[in-house]
C-alpha cells in the first residue's frame, strides 16, 4: 500500500507567495500576458507563478503542500486561515512566518464576509504543479494601512483607494494627515508585534493541541524583534531567513546582541538575490533558497 | 471558596457618563461601570474588570494570558467586540512598559482593590470611524496627544483620513468574520486551561455567531437581553439596539443609574 502524503500548511506573507512580475512558466503558458501584464492577471489564486512553496514542492514532491499566504496582511487573518485549513485539509504539519512590519489588514466592504471563500489564500502544490488551479479568487485585496502610504504620491493614493472600491481624488494637501498618521505608524512595530507575539502563542497552543506538528519562523528580524516563546518550534534555531542565507554563505555566527547592528549588512547582502529592495527573491534563487526549509523533510 | 472572575471587552463594560470622569486616576478613569455594579451584586467574589475603551479583539490576546499569569482567574467573560477597532501603536511604550497599560481593575464588593496600581497617561491610540465626527481641532488634539508630534492640521488637511475612515462601518461584518476566528482561538486555550468561559455582544450587528465552540450568553447580545425583558421576543435587532439608547447617555454606552439592572444579565454564571 501506498504511504499517504504527508501534509504541510504554510501561512505566511508575500515572502513566500510573490516572485518577480515577468516570470513565465509553461504550467501557466495558456493564460499569460493579459493586458500587458506578465503576471497571472486570468488566475489571480496564482498571480506569481513562482514561490518559495513551489520551489519546495518542486523538490519535494511527495508532500502535499498548503500555501496559505498572502502579501502585505498580517496575523489578525491567520486565525480565521488555520480554521479553514483545518476542516478542509486537516495538514500534519504548520510552518507560520512571524510577520514583520505592521500589517493592518481594513475592511471597506462585507465582501471578505459573504464570499469568504474566495478571499482563503490557498494555494496546494504537489511536484511542483498547482493542485487547485481553477479555484475562484477575489478580483481585489483588503486594503492595508502601513507605513509606505506615507512616502506616496497623491496620484499613487488616489489610484491605491479606487482600486480597493473607494472614491477618491484628493489632493496632495488633503492627504496630509493621513500621511503624517500613517508614516508614524513604523515608531509602533514592537508595541504591534507584542500584540502579535500573543496571538500566535495561542494559536501555537490550538494547533499543538489538535496534535499538529508546528514551526515557525521569520524572514526578518530587527530592533523591534520581541522574544519567543521558549516552547516554540522555530527553524533554524530562530535564525531569520536573511541572516541564515549570510551564514551559509560567510559564516560565523554572532552573538545575538550583535545582530542589530549587522541587520543591514544582511539585508543588503540578500537584496542581491531579489527582485526589489525589500527582501523579495527572484524566482531563479527559490529552489536553492528553499533548503532553509529543509529540516522539516530531513527529521520527517 | 468562591470563584474568580474577569471580564474582557470595551468602553461598554469601562465607562460611564461624564459626571464620574475622574481624571485623577487614569485606571479609574470613570468611577463606576458596569462591572462595579456586577461586583455589587456578587460581593464574594472578587472580579478583574480588563477592558479598554476602542481596543479590539487583537489586543485581548495579551490581556488574557497577563491575567492568567498574575491572578489566574476561574471564569473568563468577553465581549466580543463589534466595529473595526483598528489600534495603531506609534510608539513602542505598550510594548515595553506593558504593565502600565494593561487595563485591569480590581473589584470587590464593588470596592476597588488596586487604585494605587500604576497607568499610562496615554492609552494606545486608534483609527476609528467615531474620528469621522471630530473637528479638525479635536483631531489634531488626539493626534498630538497620541504620536507627540505637534499637530495643526485644517479641515482641508483631514479630508483623506476622514474619508478612509468613513467608509469603515461597511466592512463591519468582514472584520467580525476574523474576530470570531479569534475569540475560538481564545475559547479553545482557555477551556484547554480548565477555565469556563462565556461570550456576549452589546448590540447584535444583524449577523448570527456562527460557531458551536464558544459558550455564548442567551441571548448573546445584552441590548436583546433588555428588550426582551421589557417588551418581548426580539424579531429585529434594530428595534433591540433602539431600545438600549434610552439607557445610554450618548445612545452606546449605559448611565450609572441603570447599571445594577443591567448587570443582571451576568447573574446567572454566578449560580
């Protein structure tokens, strides 16, 4: 008899869910460039071809594995995320991000709540190839307060709020306190993160208690970093994912309090390998990049 | 020996009208509430009030596992808090120096046990659709009151936000998706922990909780409580939340007078 897969669960942020826009792929071949774009404007489920959870699966092939991530949203969402993918797959295994940044997740519509299935961030990769391909998805996102709002041209917040479905065409001076407002909003994050910290010790608790094997772990870590709990599974031994592809390359770990200080350093040296300046990787350094996440096959 | 209790919730369960605003004493900011006419009714046990005006359910999370770490009460009671209650941190006190802004009272026989117990000045702040109303003024007051950055901002200024904000009430029911996620997040760690926990809501927001994990008050929402002692059976929420306001001093939240009526409603998780 065959072993049945094993499943695992990622929830995270647009870390593992986003490649470069432009990136091709055959799998998705029938439905690229739609009005110019490169990406998967027909099958938004999958508008980046490539991930980070892709590129695992590509090299795992005989897991199931749940991407269940979505760019820009925090753990206010991961809740309602872990009770889905519980009664419809019910996985052995989650592997959740420690968000950075702020990530507040707005409501302008009851959308979220009457077709909720298509707002699930699901994706499921077997070999590679996307499992649920045709699944519906919501035409758009949940807006985000954050930080970035503030360093916005008047034009880029009008056209941000009117794609979310909010009219509006202000002026550069009418958006000032907004601006002002949200640009503070980054002098919070460890206060935002203290909340965040709690949260997911429950939902460590949930899930622990539902037998679930669960990791963690974190793309980024900085100043505003707030401790673990000592009973969390974190991958890597708690090193982020941008300070553990340094090592790897350079070696010699610090000390932990040294880190801050080498934050920088790290970041800059892992920008080379993505597609913006801001921690995203080009989709050619995924599947080497993935083997962070190998201890979760290899103790398997 | 009698059994411990805290509530968890919001401005409905912390404040009352202006007259017992007592600037004095921030963690007493209004000298009565409804959960000091709990206590009154049910002097053997002692009660730990931790809720704070316009927070969410996003911090309740931190709230309660400080409650169990300190005084590890038998009884957990929530509401489950309605709107969006966006709490925007920008400073990083709350995260550093939390114990002066854990919202927690202590009552006893309607006597409070911990006046002396340190607060913050400023509460977290929040982005919240209730802004929609203020005048430039006032928004520039709490916004520089709340970021200490000086804030002179005209009307003209304001409009974005305040046109943000007012589009907030129309993902209400969006928002309570993910809130009830999270209170059966809550539930599930604290029945985990042997504790009873029970949940309610102040006005129902037309939506029916659709969950069968959490124990909830019947019926769940205290202003369908009143109304049906008063009038009869509810047959639409509205005419329950217009009922409340004779109650209220500003139409939400109840004046003093009524409190010992209206903490009835908890009695029975007293038996």
């Amino acid at each position: 008899m065959t072993k049945p897969k094993q499943k695992i669960a990622f929830i995270g942020t647009s870390y593992i869910v986003l490649c470069e826009p432009g990136y091709e792929d055959k799998t998705f071949e029938s439905e690229k460039t739609y009005k110019g774009f490169y990406h998967n404007d027909k099958n938004l489920r999958f508008s980046s071809k490539m991930n980070m959870i892709r590129a695992l699966s590509e090299r795992y092939p005989e897991y199931t594995l749940y991407n269940c991530s979505e760019g820009g949203h925090g753990p206010d969402l991961y809740a309602k995320r872990v009770y889905e993918l519980m009664e419809r797959y019910n996985p052995d295994v989650f592997v959740i991000e420690i968000t950075d940044g702020e990530r507040y997740t707005l409501h302008f519509n009851d959308e979220y709540h009457y077709d909720w299935e298509k707002h699930f961030p699901i994706q499921i990769w077997e070999g590679g190839v996307p499992m649920n391909k045709d699944e519906p998805f919501r035409e758009y996102d949940k807006p985000l307060l954050d930080t970035v709002h503030g360093f916005l041209s008047c034009d880029e917040l009008n056209g941000m709020w009117d794609e979310k479905g909010i009219l509006a065409n202000f002026t550069a001076t009418e958006w000032v306190a907004f601006q002002r407002l949200v640009s503070q909003l980054e002098n919070g994050v460890h206060s935002r993160h203290s909340d965040n910290m709690a949260v997911y010790k429950l939902i460590d608790h949930y899930l622990k208690t539902h037998n679930k094997d669960v990791h963690w772990f974190r793309w980024h870590a900085d100043q505003h970093t707030v401790s673990i709990p000592y009973n969390f599974q974190m991958l890597r031994d708690d090193t982020p994912m941008i300070e553990w592809e340094y090592y790897r390359k350079f070696g010699n770990q610090p000390h932990r309090q040294q880190l801050i200080s080498l934050g920088e350093k790290y970041e800059d040296h892992f920008n080379t390998f993505c597609y913006d300046s801001g921690s995203h990787l080009k989709s050619k350094y995924m599947s080497d990049f993935s083997q962070y996440f190998d201890p979760l096959f290899i103790n398997e | 020996m009698s059994k411990s209790y805290s509530f968890i919730g919001t401005s409905y369960l912390h404040s009352c009208e202006d007259q017992y605003h007592n600037s004095n004493n921030l963690r007493f900011e209004f000298q009565t509430n409804l959960i000091q006419a709990v206590s009154e009714k049910h002097p053997s046990n002692i009660i730990y009030n931790c809720s704070e005006g316009g927070h969410g359910i996003t911090t309740y999370f931190k709230r309660l596992l400080t409650l169990l770490d300190r005084y590890d009460p038998d009884v957990f009671v929530f509401e489950i808090p309605n709107a969006q209650r966006i709490l925007a941190h920008t400073d990083n006190e709350y995260g550093e120096n939390y114990d002066i802004h854990f919202p927690v009272q202590i009552w006893h026989a309607g006597k409070p046990q911990n006046l002396d117990e340190k607060f913050r000045t400023v509460s977290a702040s929040i982005i919240d659709d209730s802004q929609v109303l203020m005048e430039p003024n006032e928004l520039n007051q709490y916004w520089t009151e709340h970021t200490n950055m000086p804030f002179h901002l005209g009307s003209k200024q304001w409009q974005g936000y305040v046109k943000v904000l007012s589009t907030f009430n129309d993902g209400e029911k969006s928002r309570f998706l993910d809130t009830i996620a999270q209170c059966e997040v809550i539930n599930d760690f604290l029945v985990s922990k042997g504790k009873e926990v029970f949940w309610f809501s102040w006005k129902p927001n037309g939506l029916k909780i659709d969950s069968d994990k959490l124990t909830l008050f019947k019926p769940h929402s205290i202003s369908e409580w009143k109304y049906e002692q008063d009038i009869g059976k509810v047959t639409n929420p509205e005419v329950a939340r217009q009922h409340l306001k004779q109650f209220c001093y500003d139409d939400n939240h109840l004046h003093s007078k009524y409190m010992p009526k209206f903490a009835e409603y908890f009695d029975k998780i007293f038996k």
